[in-house]
C-alpha cells in the first residue's frame, strides 16, 4: 500500500487526454478519485475502469467549469457527501487558434472563466482546508504557452502565464507547511486539445506530440516529489532557456510564426 492511498483526488477535465492520464496515475496511487468534466459518459467509462484496476473509489461529477457558479457548486456537493478533497488538480482547460481581434470575444471570455477564473476559484475554495491539515497539494496544468507571448492564441498563452505565475507564488507561500503546488507545463501532447475548442476546430499542429500518459505521468511525478515546475522534455528545457535568454521582439515574432505555421 502507498502511503499517498487515504488521500482523495479532485481531478479537472479527467473525461479525456492529460487530465484522463493523471487520473491513471493517482488511481495507481490507491487514492480515492472525484472525476469531474462535462462528458458523463468518459468520465464513467474512466471511474468504472479504476474502480476494477485499482480497487478505489471513483465519484463522477457533471460540470461545466465556464459557468461562473460551478465551483462553489461543486465544493458544496463535496462538503455535503463528506468528502474532504486533499490533492487538487487543476487540469480542465481549452485553447482557441486565430488573432484576437477576428475571435468571438464570447470563447475568450469562456477561456479565461475555464483556465484561470475556475482555476482560481478551486484552489481558494479548496486549499484552507489542505493547510488547515498541513497536507495534500496543488497539481496545476500549465503549458509552454506560459513562457512566451501567444500571437495568434493571444488569450490561451496569457492565461497559461497566469497559471505558471499563480502556481509558482502558490508554491512559495506554502514552502515548509507540508504541501506543495506543480505546475505541470508540458509542450504539444497528443489529446482532443488541438481538435476541439468549444465546437470549433482548431487548425492541426504539425508538431511532434508527447503521449499524453508520458506527460501525466512525468507531472504526477514531479508532484509526488514536491517539485514547483514539471517540464517535460528536455527540448523544451533548451527552448525556456532561449525564451529567457532572446529579445522579446525575437520571442513575439518566433512564436507568431509558430502559432501561423499550424494551418
Ligand atoms: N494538448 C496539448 O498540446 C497541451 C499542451 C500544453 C498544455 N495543455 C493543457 O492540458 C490541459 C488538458 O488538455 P488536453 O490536452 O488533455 O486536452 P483535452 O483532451 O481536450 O482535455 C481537456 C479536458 O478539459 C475538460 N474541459 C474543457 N472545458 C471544460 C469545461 N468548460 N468544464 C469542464 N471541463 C472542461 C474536457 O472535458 P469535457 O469536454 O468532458 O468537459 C477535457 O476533459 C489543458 O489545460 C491544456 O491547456 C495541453
């Protein structure tokens, strides 16, 4: 038995891709698992599945994070079920590919109540309770988007940067309370991710993807370890060091022509 096997899960956007492998890895853990996303039926296959892998229990939970009120919603239900949730992770998230100006502000929005409103919203609503029990931790799904300026994915990559700077401050404040905050910050992974955006089909990537249980796995370890930052990689290592190391103007106009070269 793992020691981390009385610990409950909360797991974002766990019905597919990133956040599906990470509910994998804490199943393989022995934890308990609270699967949430919008898709009932992935999310049921999945808990049905770790329920007869692991021998755990997996509570499936319908909801749709671009609604302002889902996770206070949410945080009832669980206080109401007594559960106690001691590991969150913030995984649920989408893009949207073209210039800002040409996108319907109304995906935009949604974009920033998904990966950073709710987000946010999550971790105030659930993190008291971890440090008022000094244990359990944060896992936030980042992105490589969060080191650089998004021309052509504007929003996506600002609120990714959101992500990475709220976690990595996260993870400094609590420094020495006994929990730790991740920020998993993977390059292009082979999910729904570059498929689905709300409805709308985003322009294919044409670049090698990472498996997406590569990148779970790599993120849970890294948490498991306590690590602030989880790159997997290490090309995209080389790649943060040039970001960080190149003109901005240099930045800006490479990451445009990323972003444009996808069609
Ligand atoms: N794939 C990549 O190349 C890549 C690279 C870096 C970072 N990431 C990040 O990895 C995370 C997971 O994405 P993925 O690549 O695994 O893509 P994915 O396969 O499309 O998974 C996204 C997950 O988020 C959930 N989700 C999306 N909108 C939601 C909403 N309004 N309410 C509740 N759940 C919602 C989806 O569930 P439902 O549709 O069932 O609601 C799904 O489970 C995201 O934060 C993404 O930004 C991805």
């Amino acid at each position: 038995m793992n020691a981390a096997n009385s610990e409950t899960v909360l797991i974002t956007g766990a019905s597919s891709g990133i956040g599906l492998e990470l509910a994998r890895c804490f199943a393989a853990d022995g934890c308990r698992l609270v699967l949430l996303a919008r898709n009932t039926e992935a999310l049921e296959t999945l808990a049905k599945e770790l329920r007869q892998a692991h021998k755990i229990d997996a509570l499936v939970l319908t909801a749709d994070l671009s609604l302002p009120e889902t996770p206070a919603r949410i945080f009832k239900e669980l206080q109401g079920r007594g559960i106690r949730v001691d590991v969150l992770v913030n995984n649920a998230g989408f893009g949207a590919n073209g210039a800002f100006a040409g996108l319907p502000l109304q995906w935009q929005l949604e974009m920033i109540q998904v990966n950073i409103t709710a987000l946010t919203n999550l971790t105030g609503l659930f993190l008291p309770g971890m440090v008022e029990r000094r244990r359990g931790g944060v896992l936030n799904v980042g992105s490589l988007a969060g080191f650089l300026p998004g021309p052509g994915m504007a929003v996506y990559f600002a609120s990714k940067a959101y992500v990475l700077s709220f976690s990595e401050a996260l993870a400094e404040e609590l420094a020495g309370t006994g929990l730790t905050v991740t920020a998993l910050c993977p390059g292009p992974t082979a999910t729904n991710f570059g498929n689905v955006s709300h409805g709308q089909k985003m322009r294919r990537l044409n670049t090698r993807k990472m498996p997406a249980a590569t990148v779970a796995s790599y993120g849970h370890r890294a948490f498991r370890k306590g690590k602030p930052l989880a790159i997997p990689g290490w090309p995209y290592h080389v790649l943060i060091f040039l970001i960080r190391i190149l003109p901005r103007w240099c930045v800006r106009k490479m990451a445009g022509l990323f972003n444009r070269a996808k069609e």
